[in-house]
C-alpha cells in the first residue's frame, strides 16, 4: 500500500476509535435536537408554572381588568396592607400585588413575596397594568377603544427574489439563520481541527518518532497524510451530524406538524390573543419556523460548505502543522497563532457585524474572494444568493491559495521537524524555508 | 556496501560536512566516531535521506542511493521516540509496513522478534505504560524488523541499563553474523571501540582518520611499555641507554616504569638489560585507546 495511504490511515483511526470522537459526533444532533424541541415546546406549551398573585388594589382602577394568563392567576383580596404582608410571610407560594392609590397617571405598585418573581410574571403583570392604563388614558382623552381596535392596517411583505430563472419565494430570515451557523461552524472547524494537525506534529515531535518515520517517508509525505487524516476524520463528524440531525429533524418536525394539526381543530389559541381567530391556520409561530427551514436549499449549501471547509482547512491546517513543527511545545505556538488566526476572526466578527446585513457589498465580496477569508465569509452570502462566476473565482483561489501555503508550509516542516530544542523566530523560520533539501 | 564520495552539507552559516569520503565494507561494524556537533548525525541522516547533501553521491551496494533503498537499511536515531497512546503490536506493524513489508509479513517477524526478547505480553501495551528500558527495546526491534542490510545505530548505548545494552549488544553481533552491516555512531568512543573492525574519526565537519582499528592502533604504536618490578635499579633518576622513561612510581618497595624504547630496540632488549638488576613482576604494551588516538590526532591537526 502507498505510504501515504498508511499514514492517512493511522490519523483517521486513531482519532475516530477515540471515545470523544463518538461522543461528540452523537452528543451534537442530539442537542441541536434538543435545542430545536425546547424552542418548540417553548412556544407552543410554555414551561412555566402557575403563580397566585393576590392583588391588593386601592387605586380602584385595576377591579376585574387584570386577566389570568398561562403564567399568572390573580385573585383580589380585601385586606389591611399590614395583614397582607403578614400573609406574605407565613407563605412562601404567596405574591402580593399592592397597587397604592394613584395620583394622575403615575402608578407605582409594589410586588411582595418570599421568594424571587421570575421575569416572565413581572412582565406579564407590567404589560397588563400599562394596558389598563392606556385604556384608561385613552378614555380620559376622549379616544373610543372599540374604533381604536378596529383600526388595524395589515401589511405583510412578500420577499420575492427576481432573477433571471424566474422568480423565487426568499426568506431572508432563514438566510440570516443559515449564514450565521454556517460562519460559526466553519470558523470553529477551522480552530479544531487545524489545532488538532499541530497538536499531532508536536507530538510526534516531542515524542521524538518523528525521525523514525521520516527515514521510512519523505517529510511531505508525512505531513500531507497527517493533514488528509485528520480532514476526514472532520468530513465524517459533519457527515454524520447532518445524517443524524436530518433523521431527527424529520421525525420532530412531523411528529410536531401533527400535534400543530390538532391543536388548531380543537380550537386552542396559542397566546391567549384574541387575534389569533383571525390569522391563516400557518401563520402561527412554529408552523412559520417550519416554512422557512423548508425554502432553504440544503444540499446546495451543504455542498458547498464541506467545499469550502476542505479548502479551508487545508489552508490552514498546512500553516498549523508549519507552526507545529517549529515549537517544542504547544506552549510556544502563541506567537505564530496570533498572525495566522487574525484574518479568521476579522472575518468572524465582520460575518456578524457587516456581512450578513449588505451581503453584496465590495468589502463583502473581496472578503469571499480572498483565499485567506473566504471560507467564512463566502458561506456567510451565500443563503442570500451568489452569482456563479464568483464562487468559481473564490474557489479556484482558494485552491491556489492551499497550494501555495502547503509549499511554504512543507518548507519549513521538513526542517522544522528535526529542530530539537531550538526556540523558533520568524527569522529562523524563513532561514528554514530557504534551506537547500 | 556503502561508499560515501566528497559530501558536503551547509546549514546557513554553518558547515555540517566538508567533503567526507568513507567506504564501508559489507559485513563489517563501522564506528563512526567523533565529539558532539561534530556531524555525525549530518552524515547519518543524508544516508537515510532525511537530508539531502549539497554535493558529493552515496552509493549503496554499487547502486546510487534512491528512495526504494529505504527499505534496506534500519535506522536507530539518538533521539528515540514512539507514539506513546499507541499499542506497541500496532505500532510495530504501521512501522514496518512503513518500511516497505505486507501486513502478514510483517506480522511474523514481529512474532520472531517479540519472542526472542521476550516481549510477547507487551503487544497490547502502550508505550506510556513500558518502563525506559522496556521503551528501548522496543525501538530496537522496530529498528530490525524489516531485516536490513544496513543498520545504522546513533548512539546505541545510551539510556540502556548494563543489562540491556549487554543483550542488544549480543543482538547487533548475531544480526551482524547473519550478514547485516553495522554503523555505530557515539561520542563515547571507549563504549564501541571493541566492537568495531573499522572506524572513522570526525571533528569539525571532517574526517581526520579512518581505517581499520588494528591498523589504526597498530600505527600509533610508539613502544611504550609498562613493567612493574621489585628491587633497586639504582638511585635517583633512573637512565638506562636503551629506553627512556617517561613516568615512574614506586609503592611498598615495588616500581612501576613507563619507559619508551629507543629506536630499533625491541621489548626483548629492554627485558635483557633489566633482568639481570631486578625481579621482574609485569610487562605490558601501552597500546593508545581510540580516545587518546583522537585527541592526538586532534592536536597534530591544528
């Protein structure tokens, strides 16, 4: 068998037997998973317990206005505020709600109990009192409720993207969603598993096997099985992920459309909102999330992220192990990582601050086009479109550019390597690259 | 087996090799001697073609040295290391395979050579769970597996306990029975030098000498001679008109005389003028060890 190959194996299976590899490879679905379905179940049933507020109104202005919610049942008490706070500390369920007789339009109630109120109940009684209170000021200014509720303008935007193949419905939600994760994951990746390529060549170089092998095989060898090892061992975790995840995602996402089905025949309203007998059955919150996931391409962005991932990392994992061979230690690295890293996080930060809100602006499109930013920021735009003659320039380049970085890289590993306790500089490092075979 | 022409090799600033010729005849044990940063392992490293020379060839068994002889020679580098978290059975099989051999040959071999230096409960071990001794042995049948004909040794001895180098000793000897070539490079010259039928000295990035060490030694013969003795020969400084001495010492009433023999006169000659005046106890050659040879050599040089 090729020596390559040979070495391409023991990186793949040494890091995929590990215990961690599964781990993290069933770990992850499960919790995207599991992120998915409390978001669902969030929205849907609302986790929260029942709180007995006892509302001691001497303002008058609250008697039978305030209505219980999911969260938060109020019952009215008539009692001295004395003996109500009384009642407060034999109690730990008990919440006292005392509203101290108003002056004009400012109020200024006060919420007792034993125990810390969660925020949701605070709101809740805050967004129901300041209703109140707009009802009453609204009255006091001569304006009728009734002809205020019926005025009701309804405007919904339909986003349509008009190209030349016709056009299209567009969820630029969804891309927003989509270019985010895509430009986290990739940036992490990058970190994992180009640290993992260091982490290997500075072991093999301070456990000193390094030249054992290297008198078997040439140095590039080495370092490119090592690299195309630890690359597969990221392309199966991703593929597993988006195995796994899709099966999950399928079976939730019916599992959840029927449960959605039901509730809408038997006539349960989502919010307590009095609105929502008006809304088209698929306008409710999860049935919109839903939507929006189904008009994303997957496979065209999947393709292209594990395109853009293979360059990257083999981009970057050439630098990585160049970094690996010159330390004795991952100790030493600090000063090569930060240069190297810079572009990366520049363009993470951007991805947030500036690309996902003017995807087709000129800094965003140099930014996917350089070599050393594009993986993250080309991903970051694509959800929102990219014509097909810049993705062909940005990966061309972008394989031109691991080319080029894995030549300077396997120049200064080979000699690197057989440095033993030599404290690198850039200067040594480039008197290395220089050096005849 | 290996002829070493006119290598040169520069590292920036810094000469490695100046124009090193060697020849190794096959079938013999090498020594390859010299002080630290001298350019041993320069030199040994362009024979595994680690490194490429910037000039001057290597052939090896006639044939210009190229990749596929790789897999002739075995190679025991001063700085030892294995994949600790690895198991040794494993390990030992990706090595070989390295080296050039199918998975089932090497496989058997390994069996050979795990039941000779009785390692055969280690196959499931990892190297971090060996002992320092344990770990050298290992490295050392990782060396051999592949049967080379070249076995190339840098600093053999160091970091095995007087048990274990004794073992690996009688090991490099049967394998070099068995038809392997041997290369030792050391420092430690007084650590080699019995093993050796041929060395070469370096210093410097040169080569000052080499040759076979009987050759070698006999030449740096300058008839000296140690004898030990009891009786007077006479007192104060002692003179004689056949030899000189060079040092003399005298403990409870016995003497003992470094003496150089003038030009032309033999041990016999010595013998005769002293037996008649005093009783004889031992005579013996100063025979110059390889360490004094080098540090001589090194001194006529500059």
């Amino acid at each position: 068998m090729n020596k390559v190959l040979l070495i391409i194996r023991r990186e793949y299976l040494s890091r995929v037997k590990k215990k961690s590899f599964l781990l993290l490879t069933f770990l992850v679905p499960l919790l995207i998973i599991g992120m998915y379905a409390l978001i669902f179940a969030l929205s849907v049933k609302g986790g929260d317990t029942l709180t007995v507020v006892s509302v001691l109104d001497e303002s008058g202005l609250f008697e039978d206005k305030l209505k219980d919610t999911r969260t938060v049942v109020f019952q009215e008490i008539d009692l001295d505020i004395k003996q109500a706070k009384k009642e407060v500390q034999k109690d730990d369920e008990y919440f006292l709600l005392y509203i101290p007789s108003s002056i004009g339009n400012e109020i200024n109630p006060e919420l007792y109990s034993q125990k810390k109120t969660g925020l949701a109940v605070q709101g809740d009684i805050e967004n129901q009192m300041k209703e109140v209170m707009r009802a009453k000021m609204l009255n006091d200014a001569g304006i009728d409720i009734n002809t205020l509720a019926k005025i009701k303008p309804e405007v919904n935007i339909i986003t349509k993207e008009l190209t030349v193949e016709g056009e299209k419905d567009s969820n630029a939600g969804a891309a927003y969603g989509i270019g985010i994760a895509c430009a986290i994951l990739i940036y992490m990746s990058l970190f994992i598993y180009g640290a993992q390529v260091m982490r290997g060549v500075i072991e093999e170089k301070t456990s000193r096997i390094v030249e054992v092998i290297i008198s078997s095989v040439r140095p590039f060898q080495l370092m490119m099985g090592k690299i195309i090892g630890i690359g597969l061992v990221g392309l199966t975790q991703f593929l597993l992920w988006v195995i796994l995840s899709a099966g999950l995602m399928t079976l939730s996402t019916n599992f959840l459309m029927k449960e959605e089905i039901q509730k809408q025949q038997t006539g349960q309203t989502l919010q307590g909102n009095v609105s929502v007998d008006t809304m088209p059955a698929n306008n409710s919150p999860s049935m919109g999330v839903i939507k929006a996931i189904q008009t994303i391409n997957f496979g065209y962005i999947l393709t292209l992220f594990f395109v853009y991932f293979l360059g990257g990392y083999l981009l970057y994992s050439a630098l990585f192990a160049a970094v690996g061979s010159a330390v004795d230690s991952e100790t030493e690295t600090q000063q090569f990582m930060f240069p190297m890293t810079l572009p990366l996080l520049f363009t993470y930060i951007m991805s947030f601050s500036f690309i996902i809100n003017n995807p087709d602006s000129s800094l965003s499109f140099w930014l996917s086009i350089i070599p050393l930013t594009s993986p993250i920021a080309m991903l970051v735009r694509i959800p929102f479109g990219v014509p097909v003659w810049e993705l062909v320039l940005s990966i061309s380049l972008l394989i031109a550019g691991f080319i080029f970085t894995t030549w300077v890289a396997a120049r200064v590993y080979r000699v690197g390597i057989l440095m033993y306790g030599k404290r690198a500089s850039y200067k040594e490092l480039i008197k290395w690259f220089n050096y005849k075979e | 087996m290996l002829s070493i022409k006119n290598i040169m090799k520069q590292y920036a600033a810094h000469t490695a090799l100046n124009n090193v010729s060697l020849e190794v005849a096959s079938g013999s044990i090498f020594g390859l001697l010299g002080p630290n940063g001298a350019g041993k392992t320069s030199l040994i490293r362009i024979i595994n073609q680690i490194t490429a020379p910037d000039q001057g060839e290597i052939f090896f068994n006639g044939e210009k040295l190229s990749p596929h002889h790789i897999a002739r020679i075995g190679y025991l580098p001063e700085e030892r290391g294995l994949y600790k978290k690895m198991e040794i059975g494993e390990q030992m099989i990706y090595l070989a395979r390295l080296k050039g051999l199918s998975k089932g040959e090497a496989l058997s071999r390994i069996k050979y050579w795990f039941e000779r230096m009785e390692m055969e409960s280690w196959w499931k071990k990892k190297v971090e769970d060996l002992s320092k001794g344990m770990q050298q042995k290992v490295q050392f049948v990782a060396t051999v597996l592949h049967n080379p004909d070249l076995i190339i040794l840098d600093e053999p001895f160091s970091g095995f306990d007087p048990v274990n180098a004794a073992l690996i000793k009688d090991e490099i000897l049967e394998l070099n029975r068995n038809g392997a070539t041997i290369i030792f490079s050391t420092h430690r010259m007084e650590s080699v030098e019995e093993l050796c039928n041929h060395i070469a000295l370096i210093n410097k990035a040169e080569k000052i000498l080499d040759g076979s060490v009987k050759d070698i030694r006999n030449s740096y013969r300058n008839n000296t001679y140690k004898i030990a003795f009891q009786g007077e020969l006479g007192s104060g400084n002692i003179t004689s008109p056949i030899f000189e001495v060079l040092h003399a010492k005298e403990l409870e009433g016995n003497t003992e005389l470094t003496i150089q023999l003038m030009n032309g006169i033999t041990s016999n000659d010595a013998l005769a003028y002293l037996i008649p005046r005093v009783q004889i106890q031992e005579v013996r050659e100063v025979i110059p060890s390889i360490n004094d040879i080098f540090i001589q050599k090194v001194k006529d040089i500059s």
